[in-house]
C-alpha cells in the first residue's frame, strides 16, 4: 500500500501517517517515506489496504490518495503513476512519445574518438552520447577504460555537440564523482542486483538509466527499480539488453515481450539495448526497429566512426550512416503506428489496457 | 557441397555426378538427390569443395551450377537461394513481401465455432485459418482434438470462408489422411526433432509450417528443416514461436532476433507466433507489430469468435476486433520501413547483407 | 482421485465405480482405468475427492481404496505407490536397492562390436546392454543407425552374454517389431513429449526407460510417464540425462536434485545417463557416483571397447575399464550410506519423508 | 604465460623479467606480478609462450619455471599448481582430502541465536560457522541484516564455539572493517562480476569464498576468482550454489558436474552450497552428500537450531540433527571412494587425469 501526502502537509501530519502504518505492519522497519513523481509518498509494502485502515488513512487530512498497489514494488507499480512517467535529461524526454535514440561508443578511447564519436551521433539524429569509462570486463587483463578521465572527455564531448551523457558507473564510493560530470548514471546489467551501488545512484540526483541483469526476471528488475526510488529518485529508465540464452547464435536473447509487459506493470520508461542483446552488426538495426514497434521508449546503440578500430565490442557496433537509417526507420514506424491510434500515446495502449486488470 | 542439375540432363548425366560426388565422400551414405528451389540438386555435405573437384564438376554437361554451401545445412542454406523462396498456398505467398496473417482457434470444437471463426478470420484481413485437431497435450487428460474429424471441419470452413488451412500432425502415419484435407502441414515445437514425422511430411506434397523446438538453436531448427528438404519437399516455413525462458512472466521467450538472423542463413520464409510465445492476450498485438518490423513474413496467431469460451489456450487468444486491428497495423509498418527501403523487397536488407559473408 | 478396485470385483461393479466417477466428473472424458502397480484402477485426474463422493465410492464393494492423489499425474504420484514400484527385467530390479548399472555402445555397429561390448559390459559387472540402432540425429546426413536388423544384432549379443537389452524406438508404426526383440524399450530425450509414441510404448507390454526432455519440467516429465501408465503398462523407469544450459562447458546440464525430487513426487525408479549429461569421457565416472549418491536406482552409460573408434558419441564413451571402476564405486557408496540408514531402503529417505508432507 | 620467479631473486632481477615479457607483450599493461601459492610469479596473459622467448626467459637467473596455462584465466589454472591449494583457515585445511562443512543460520538474528548456532553446528561436526549481516535481498523492504554489529556477534559466537566464521561483504568500502572480524570473506552470487569489490577482497588478507554468479559460465568465474588472485591473495575457495533453471520444481539448478570439470581446470578447491542450489530442506542432503561423491572439497550449509523460525531462507534451513546425519554421511561416502582410489588424495582423480590433457 502507497500513500500519497498532500504537498502542503505538516512534518506532524506527515509523521501521524507513518505511526498509523508502522502500527499496522507489526512494528516491522518497512515502512518508508520517499519523494516520487507522484509527489511525497509513504509506502508500507506488505500492509494489505484492509478497508478500516483505508478509511483511518483516508481520514486524515494530510492524505491525497490511497493507493492499494499490491506489487511488490509499490514505488515503481503503474497504479502509482497511470499516467506514465516522463523522464527529463536536459531538452530531451524519455516517455514522451517520440523515441529517443542514444548513441555513442562502447568505451571512451581518446578525445578525438569521442568527440568524432559524438558529432556522428548528433548528425545521425541520436539525443543523448553513451561511451564507457569505468568497464566492467570479464577478464582483468582486459583493457578497463579511461576512468574518471575519460568521464570528463566524455563530457566535453557531450557538451560541443549539445548531447547530455550517459556512462556508467560500477562503485557506490564513485558516484559523487561521476554524478558530478554526467547526465545520466548507468548502472549496467552485472551491477543491477549491486543493492550498495543501487542506493548510491538512489541519492545521487541524477537520473539512471537501469540495465536489466543477464539473468534477472522482471519482478527482480523492478525490485532494483525500486531500491532507487525508495531512495527518493524519480528518475528512473528502465533498459532491455538480453538475457542469457543457450544457443550461441547471439551473444544474448532479446527479451523483447518485456516492452510491452512493463507498460502494463510500471510507470517508468522502458528502452532497448539491440547491440549487447545479439552482438552482432548485422542485426542491430532490425532489432532497434522491432523494439520501437514493440513499444520501446527509445534505443542505447553502440556506434563509432570507425567500427573495426574500436577497442572493445567491435562485431556489435555499428557506423553512422547505419545509426542515421535506424533514426529514421524508428521514427517511420513510430509514425505509422501513432496514425493508427486512436488515443493519445503515454496512455497505456488498449491492447495493453484490456489485459492490465487481470 | 550442392551441385545444382540442368533439368535437361539425363539419367545417366545425373548417376555421373553422383558417381563422382559419392567417390569423394569416401563412400558414406551422405549423398542426396533432391528437387528443391534451385532444381533438382545434389548435395554432398561434408564433401570440402576442392578446387580439382569443383573443375571435374563444373565441365560435367550435367552440372548447372556449384555451390560451396558450407554450412550443415546445405538445403536450407541461403547460399543455394540468394533470393529467398517464395512458398504458394493457393492465392497467398509467403516471403513475397506483404506480411500474411494466418488466424484461427486453438482447437476445432465443433462445426459452428470454426465456421465463425473463419468468417472472423477473413473479415479481419487474416489469409489462412489455423485449426488444431490433433493437439499434443502435456496431460494425457486434457481435451486431446477431435482428430479426423476435426480436419474436415476445418477445411469445410477453410473453404466456405475461401481460406487455406493450416493444421498440425503428429503422427508419420496419419500423414497422407491429413495432407489429403489441409492445405499446410503444422509440424508443432515437440515435434521439431521428431525426425520420422519430418521424413513423412517431406513426402506428402503439401507446404509444412515448421514451428522452432522451444529449447532448439537455430542450427537445429534449420537441420531439422534440412530433413523436409532432403525428401524433396522444397516448401518449407519456418516458424518462430518463444524458448523456454527463466522468467514465469511470459510463457515463453520470443527470440525475435533470429528473424532476421535466418534471413543471412537460410532462403525460407519465416513467420512468427506471439500467442504461444508470450502466453498472454495483451502481448500478442504488439509483438506481432514488432516481429513484422523485425522482417518476418507473416505471422500465426490464435483468435477465437469468444476468446472467454474456448477450450485452450483461453489466456493468448485474441478477439476478430484485435486481430483486425492488428492485421492493420502490420501492414502499416511494413509499409512504412519499405518506403525507406531502396532496393526490391525479397533482397537480404542491406544491413544484413553486410553481415552475411562474414 | 484414484480408486483401486478389488481384485475380485465383477465387471458390473467396476462399472458401477465408472458411472459414479463420470457422474462427478462433469461427463467430461477424463476417467480412466488401468491396471497398474497397485492393482487395477480408475482414476478421474480433476476429481476433487469430498467427503460425500469418497464416502460413496468407500461403500462400493469393489472398492479397494481411495487414493485422493492432488498431484495432476495420479498414476505416477507417489501416493499411489508408496512403497515404491520395482520393475523387474529378467533377474534384474530397478528401484529394488542395489543400483542397477546398463552399458553399452551408442550405436550398434555390426555383430562384432556389439558382441565384444555385451561381453565387456558383463565382465565390469553391467546388468543390461544398451546400443542404439535407430539413432536420432539431428543431421539428415550423419550415421542413422542399422534399424531393426541392428535389434537384432543387440538382442544376440545380449543372449549371448546373458544380459537383456534396452534400445530405442522413434516411431509408433515400429513398437511391435521393437517389442519383440528388445527387454527394455527406450523413448528418447527429443520424443519425451511424442504422445503417439508414448501410447504405442504404453500398449507394448514391456517396460519402458523414459528419458527425461531436454528442456522439459519435472511435471512435464510425469505426466509424459503418465501417458504411458494410462495405457496400462506399469513399467516405467525414469531417466535424467541433463537439460539445456547456457554454459557450453558441459553437452548438457545435469539435474542431479531431481533424483531425491522425484522420490518425494513419484513411485517409479528413477536412473541417471552421465554420458548424454556431461559429453565427456572424464566426468561420466565421477558423476555416476554422484548419481548413486543423490539415490538414484542406476545409471546408463555409453561405453565402447574402443571408445575412440565409436561412430557416434566418441567423446563421452568410456572403456570397459572405466566402467568397472565406476561399478565398483557405485556399489561402495552404495553400501556406504545403507549402513547409515536405520529403515530399510526402497522406502523414502527420512531427510525426504519430511519433506514429503509440505 | 606465466613465469614462476625464484623466492631469492632481487629487485633488479625481478624487473628484468617484467622488462622482458612487456616487450613481449607489445608493450601492453597486462603484465601482472602476483605473490601467489606457486610462489611469486610474473604473469603475461596474452603473451605467447614462443620457443625462443621461452629459452630467453629460462637463461635468466630469476626464472624458476616458465608455465605455458593457455587459459585465460592463468593464475587459477590447474597448470600453475598441479598438486591443487589446499586453503587454511585457522586449524581447518580446504582441498586436503577431508570434507570440511560450513554451516549456520542464513542471517545473524541474535546473540543468542548465533551462538546456539555455533554449538549445535560445532556438535553436528561442522568446522565453520557461517552467518549473513549484509544480506543481499531481492526486495529494499526485506530484513537486510544486522550488519557490523551483526558480525561482531557472529566472530564471538564462532570464537566461543572454537569455530572460524565466514560472512558475506558487498561493498568494497567495508571490506576492512568485515576483514577485521571475521576468519573467511564470502563474495555473494550478485556479486560475482562486481569486480571493484573483488580486487577489494583480493587486497584483504582474507581467504575468500567466491561464488559462482546464477547464470555464469565456468569460465566467467575462473576470471572472477582471477581477478582475485591477481592482486596477490593466493586463498580463493569457488562455491558452486546452483544456476538459474527453467524449472520452478527447485529454486536453482544444481550443477554440480561443475565439480569434476573445475579440477580439471583450476587448482583451486571447490565447495557446493546445496542450501541455496535447491531451495528445499529435504534436498539438502542428499545433494549434500552427491556433492562430496562428485569430489567437492567440503559443503556450506544453512542450518538453524529452530529452522522454522529462521527470519529468513527458512525452506531450505535444516535443523541440528539433519546436519549431524549429513556430516557422517559425507564422511562414509569420501572414505568409501578414498578405499577404492589407488593414488594420493589431492592427486587429479584418475579418471580426471585422462580427460585433463585432450
């Protein structure tokens, strides 16, 4: 159970709903108050919406809203947000409506690359600049990225093409420091169950952009979700990058049904990472062009200006001429699909209505 | 190794070209004679195209054509097609361009339901029926199809509705019944390595919808096809339909990357089933969107005159109003990526065939 | 709900039990009778056994016993069984205490191999000789085995070496000719889930070595037993072989829990093949011990007087003295663990029988 | 490659062979010196261990043995240490032949509840005791642990029962202070590739439990323990816990074929977790056991004076008596095989040593 406080209540008011709740859930220490793009909420998660308590709550005149969100990720369920949530990185919107394209190299190698890099994106029509700095690599022998100074390359970069920055970051002692240069804080897919790094993001102010873990199912993803916002971070995107599968014909399996699953379970903007999901060039594009269809709110693609000299995940990076044929391809399709719809996009879709009572 | 045959030649023209291959193999078995697409064809699989052999083929007056096709799967392998095969089911194509919409109930339950749900079917822009009548059931107590009886019914409202219909079998020996009522052979997922099935459809003259074994690679899948194929049967869909995933959220896993994966592999139409690969009505619109933009030739897809009243698989079943709309939207996409297309549809796309030779 | 009927009852008053089962069952199909392990039954699988219908069917005299058996599989259920089922082969028990060891060659080859596998078995103190003469491949071009005149190669050598014989049968229209030369019928792994395979085994009137689908659950793998069991044939052994894994370090995955699982679900014996499991040679022998350990009634293992020269499988074949070292370590372990156990063995562990009630 | 350096080789000498590999190594950063249980060694991953470079390196007086370990993970490769590390902690020896069981509560719940942990774990004939205070759970709103204070009072529970502790540390920040307390640093399954923490742990001083990630490879985590011993910390234990399945039946899939493979690859020892591996308390055991059968150096098990009022992990804890039986059971299942084995304990099992070499 969620309940939503009124912007104007006192710290008195605000604390009697807490002692109501605290009382009902057995004196337990999960009952947590966070601020939400729903406004300032108080969640007590395995507190059933008995229908005294609800008029108790109700009663009370700092209360705006109960809501009875029996998920167990109350802060990240869609019955918290109907409406869907917008998520603002300077003057770009993730949940808009129109998808939005992220681009950018694997790793931050120089500043030349970067910036070549960053150029090429913009031109191609990609919104924000992805690049790696701190690399989460399989082997310790593997080359592990530039660190916080290619974070601020990356950032330089970012800011002479008029792109915000996305990169990721694997530490919580780091993320004052990286928050402090990007836009965005990405918390890659072997860090998602991090929960230490997962409350350093949740306090950092900035928005973050979630990969799901190899292995993760969707309950635990929204979980990790969930240990952001409960940390008072609103800003939170959620990204498909595959799961592990057992045929190698792809580096992972794109799991791309959870586009239009999440719709129906939660608020927070869903995109899709088709270059770490097959690993390979070839198949980036059509895939980026699925996951819009699907009903993605945007892609995160690698691209370099020269794919075959890049020092890591080179067979999945693609060119700038394909990335600018994938812009417009996506923007085609979301098109042709937004004719077709009767009402207004960021409402649920019908098919997608129809099935989220069940 | 596949040599392709002048349809001119005699006899004794072709035993001199398997003379020659079957030498090579070292006398194994392994060589076949088969008409397929490309002609009548001899395929010596594991023969290594040797510079000296491919010269002693090539000034045989038999030989039209020599083809390197280096993977298991020579037949099937989109070397020995470049242009794709285009399958005919009476008025209708399969990987001819316009994505085809083959719609219907789960089962056959009596006479009236499937006539309702023909009319249904063509009236919302879907071009053949599906209908099971002999349904594998993991419990030997569930509804197991009304057999025989249940394809005549079928194809009675296949034709009624000016339909072809497409029906699974199960059995090598009720092969010949089957193929005598249904326009399209369904081999069903737990069939996929059933190799005495696959030899028995190979030899029945019809067209065989091949669904994907739910924990079977793509190199599988496509042998198993290979197994059609080498009985002469060159007609052959592939159907895509979920793997077995980690995840209850969906029932299964829909592996759309390997739509156009397969299109660098193999010159066979491919289609998609997101009912049984998602398991829920609400998923089934927006990843049937998505596999048309991801360049799938069609799709399979359950609907019911009443999903609420059908007698399985209730949960993915879609309404006629769903699947009209659908159908609209499928084509609205297609038409929108082919408008940014430059070149003839059927062609690898470009970002693929960049990836092919690799 | 499962009713077992007095041996002596009459056809009328097993009749009388049918009609006031398929009364309570709706009229649906679903009530069926067969003789199995614990006499002969009816069952009525979606049957909710109340007080009333048990009270009435307890006053019937031909009622032996009401078995209220929840799980979906009541004939496999350990409920009906509880002491267990032994299938006995000749002088040979499965599930009768002693692990019962099968081995022998992937593919039988011709009369010599096959005779000096029999003998090899025997000697490293096998107790049935297993070889394959219809193979399941998943190449239409590799070795497909000698058919039914490879049966009869294996039948000899195993008469010859007085051990009996467990092949495999692919096909419904080949079971009788199958049945009348080998002990033990095999339903491969690919066809765990071929139901017209699993009734004609079910007809056959021999016992049955089901192998467990490589991507199937332990329910799916019940009642694919349960098929079987329905026709009649109470002779069903189990068989774990691994499933699919997303680690190619290992063929497949083997799922050693579901040894000590399957004893709490079911009566029937269950055996392990390490070969098909792991894929290599060195882990056949350690994890065969393991198996013995986890409970397991047996084991099936590849095993090849000349493991390098085998036409198929070469890589997971072991030698005969390999084999006997792995005998002579199950029966240690064996006998190592009977002489912790204070009950006496074929009834469930106590560590299970704790479980058991959840 | 990598280069053992003799124990009496200077400084200048030392740096002559890092001087000589870099080179070699093209100048890259991956040339690694690590103190490590093969002594101290230099370490070029990459480099190619050519004929001549191998003789250049020979000829100078610091190198003791050059070892070719073509793995990518060179310093937990079997080649470095043939005869296997055995890991002490306190009077306690890993990889010494004896099983050595790890057992306690899933979470430290109290003074009172650690320490009749501690006894009855000591009593059941457990050599560590083990206890979560930084737990890592799925949901923000679970018990997360008691955290420090809770590993103070595990220490002194495991002081007073003459017990060394192992505890699990999930953020590099604190690994001094948890490294300060307890005898045994436990790298949770989350945190596999959370390689900050493990060059963190690699720097602690500690003997580590590394365990396997739910969906890594063999390989991924030989790399992890890599980077472990990279930064000189010789004592790593691997504990395989079970993988993430298809199947509900079990909450993971054991895959304990894992632990022969590892002693083919690894000299490191490797310990199986069949808590978390199945999920269920009747399990435990049995699987237990099959892992000492399977050649497992010890086991880690949760177990609770009162396992049904656990506060957390409760249907997989077992109680005291379980684990006594346990015990003696793993200890008549080692002395059964170690009767039978002809070589040394410690040696490749010789069924292992066949199959090591291919």
């Amino acid at each position: 159970m969620v309940i939503v406080v009124r912007e104007d209540a006192s710290a008195d008011e605000r604390a009697e709903v807490m002692r109501l709740l605290s009382a009902q859930a057995g004196g337990s220490a999960s009952v947590t108050a966070a601020r939400t793009r729903a406004g300032y909420v108080v969640c007590a998660p395995e507190c059933v919406p008995a229908a005294k308590l609800v008029r108790q709550l109700t009663a009370l005149r700092a209360v705006a809203r109960v809501v009875p969100a029996a998920a167990p990720y109350p802060l990240a369920s869609r019955e918290l947000v109907p409406d869907g949530t917008v998520v603002t990185v300077g003057a770009v919107s993730f949940g808009a409506g129109a998808p939005v394209i992220i681009a950018g190299p694997c790793s931050v190698e120089s500043a030349e690359q970067i910036e070549a890099a960053a150029r090429a994106a913009r031109d191609a029509g990609a919104r924000l600049l992805r690049g790696g700095a701190f690399k989460p690599r399989t082997s310790p022998y593997a080359f592990q990225g530039l660190g916080l100074p290619g974070v601020e390359l990356l950032a330089r970069a970012g800011a002479a093409a008029g792109l915000p920055v996305v990169t990721e970051v694997m530490e919580p002692g780091l993320v004052p420091a990286v928050a402090e240069l990007a836009d965005v804080l990405q918390v890659g897919s072997r860090n998602m169950q991090n929960f230490p790094l997962l409350r350093a993001v949740g306090r950092a102010g900035r928005p973050v952009l979630l990969k799901r873990g190899f292995a993760a199912t969707i309950e635990e993803w929204l979980l990790a979700a969930e240990y952001i916002l409960a940390e008072g971070n609103p800003d939170v995107i959620l990204c498909e990058r595959g799961v592990r599968g057992f045929d190698p014909a792809t580096r992972n399996l794109l799991d791309l049904a959870c586009v239009p699953l999440l719709r129906t379970l939660t608020h927070l903007p869903v995109i899709v990472d088709p270059s770490h999901a097959t690993g390979r060039r070839d198949l980036v594009a059509p895939m980026g062009v699925a996951a819009i269809a699907a009903g993605a709110d945007g892609l995160i693609v690698e691209m370099h200006p020269r794919p075959d000299d890049a020092l890591s995940d080179r067979e999945q990076t693609i060119d700038p001429d394909t990335l600018a044929r994938l812009v417009r391809r996506c923007h085609a399709v979301r098109a042709a699909l937004d004719h077709d719809t009767a009402g207004e996009r960021g409402d649920v879709p019908e098919e997608l209505a129809a099935g989220a009572g069940r």
